[in-house]
C-alpha cells in the first residue's frame, strides 16, 4: 500500500510521523509533496527513504491512498489542478471538516473519506475520526481501518456530529491545555507555589490521568468519586467548580457550532461555483 501526502504542515507531517513510529508503514512507501518544498525535504532528512516530489499531481502517480492535508481555503484549488489526474481505484482522505464527504465525492472521482486526526495521534493514541463516502469498498474500509488502528482508535462519524466529535477529539487537547493552565495560573497567583513546581506537578498529574484511561482503571465518575473523601478538600474545590463553571461548555459548543457554519459556507460557495 504505497501512501501519498499533500501538505506536510502541521497534520500532514504528524500523520507521516504516526505512520512510521506506529509501523503502519516504511518511509519507502510514503511520498510527499508541500507547496514550499523545503518543509517536505525536512521531513525527508528525518525520514531518509521517504520519497518527496515537487507537485501534488505526482503524488498521485505514486500513491494508491491520498492524503489530502490542506486547509479549507486551499482545498478547492488544490482539487482543480487534479482534475482528470484521479485513478478510479485510488482512496482519497481529507482531514478536514468544513467539507462533507459528499463535496469531496462531486470533484473527486475517486474512492474518498475523511479523517479527522488530533494532537494526540503523535503519541500513537487517542481517537481518528472516519467518515465513509458511498463507493468506498469494503476492501478499501478494511485496510484504512487497520492502518489507521495503528496509531489511533478509528471511531466511524456521522456527517452531523463531525464537529462537535472534532471540537472533543481535535480541540480538546487545546481547551483543556488552556484550563490546565488556568490551574496552575490560580495557584501560582493564591499560595507561593512556583510556576514551574506547579507546572511540573500539573503535566506529571495529566499524564498519569492519561493513563488511567487508556487502562480503564477508572470512569470519569469513578474517578472523581474516589478522590473526593467526604468532608474534604476535593469537594469542596469541586463544589466552586460547580458553581463558577456553569454554562460555559454549552456556550463553547454554541460558538463552535456558528464558526463551522460559517466556515461551510465559505466552502459551500467555492463548490457550487465550481
Ligand atoms: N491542527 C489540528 O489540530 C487539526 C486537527 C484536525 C484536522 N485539522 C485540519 O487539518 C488541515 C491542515 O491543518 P494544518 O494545521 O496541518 O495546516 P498547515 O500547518 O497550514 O498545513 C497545510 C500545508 O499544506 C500546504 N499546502 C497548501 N496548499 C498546497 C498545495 N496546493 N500543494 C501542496 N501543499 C499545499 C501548505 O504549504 P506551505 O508550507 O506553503 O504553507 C502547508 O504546509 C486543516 O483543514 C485543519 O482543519 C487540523
């Protein structure tokens, strides 16, 4: 299975990362290609058998799945210079959102389905988000599947939810980063701990949580039952939490939600105008 990557910013060289940690793959069957070509010549010293070439049409020679990792914006005229370039038995994958897999079907004539990775993918976990076009094989299915199990958990998406499941699975790193952050801001600001202590203190405690999880030792709810002892500290930090916390997840998904229609519609325009 020879795989091929646009765009080796941000997702695209983490997705050629989880590849070859996770051994789904050997450098020697992934080519890549970047609009500035000396980012895809970074990733190659790194990897010294990937193949990279200087333009996305190439890759489409050399590669029987197709990772698609631009942005929205650049999507549309990306898809235009690919016109007619596309063999039939080829599996197209988008990263990205805004774009429904039935928009990528229209210009694509090929087999496609999007992937939403997160962050977390580089350490060989958390979840890949998958939506299916209609022509896609169970073949096809099969060996995306297994490839993408190799360093993430594939989790199939309904179109309707694909935002509010990227919001957990892709923004959520970040969000809970900031709050994180926000922890040790409020101890550092309240008591004399250090920044640093506290800080140290914070990613030792996540990364141990993290693990808690992968093992299944715990539920959320398990969790927070066992560390708060009656009459404690635990709830009654909780118990601020509860109060001072209120709607803000709701309205996070609200403006999340407005955002991703805006964004469609962006996207929608180019497409119809095509
Ligand atoms: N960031 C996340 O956590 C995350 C998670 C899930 C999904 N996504 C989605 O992933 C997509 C990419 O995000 P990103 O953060 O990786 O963006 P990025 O770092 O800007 O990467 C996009 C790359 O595509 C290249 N590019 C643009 N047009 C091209 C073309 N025609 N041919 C070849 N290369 C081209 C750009 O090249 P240049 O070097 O010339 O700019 C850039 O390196 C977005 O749609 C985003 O929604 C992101």
């Amino acid at each position: 299975m020879r795989i091929g990557v646009i765009g080796t910013g941000n997702m695209g060289s983490l997705i050629v990362d989880a590849l070859v940690r996770s051994k789904a793959t050997r450098p020697r069957f992934i080519s890549v290609t970047n609009r500035t070509k000396q980012k895809a010549l970074e990733l190659a010293k790194k990897y010294r058998l990937l193949s990279v070439y200087s333009s996305p049409n190439e890759i489409l020679q050399h590669a029987d799945i197709v990772f698609l990792c631009v942005k929205p914006a650049e999507f549309h005229p990306l898809l235009q210079t690919l016109r007619g370039r596309w063999h039939p038995k080829q599996l197209a994958i988008s990263i990205t959102s805004p774009i429904s897999v039935t928009q990528l079907e229209s210009l694509i004539p090929c087999q496609v389905a999007r992937v939403i990775p997160s962050i977390v993918n580089q350490s060989l976990s958390g979840s890949t988000l998958v939506t299916f076009g209609s022509s896609v094989t169970d073949v096809q299915k099969s060996k995306l599947w297994a490839i993408l199990s190799q360093f993430s958990h594939p989790i199939e998406i309904d179109e309707e939810n694909v935002r509010v499941a990227s919001d957990i699975s892709s923004c959520g790193p970040a969000f809970l980063s900031y709050l994180l952050q926000r922890m040790i801001d409020g101890a550092v600001s309240s008591t004399s701990i250090s920044k640093k202590q506290a800080t140290q203190l914070t990613t030792e405690m996540v990364a141990g949580l993290g693990k808690i999880f992968e093992e299944h030792i715990y539920t959320l709810e398990e969790l927070q039952k066992k560390v708060t002892v009656k009459g404690g500290v635990t709830g009654v930090g909780l118990a601020v939490l509860e109060q001072e916390i209120s709607d803000v997840f709701e309205k996070l998904f609200t403006e999340t939600q407005k955002k991703f229609i805006e964004d469609r519609h962006v996207v929608n325009t180019e497409f119809n105008g095509d």
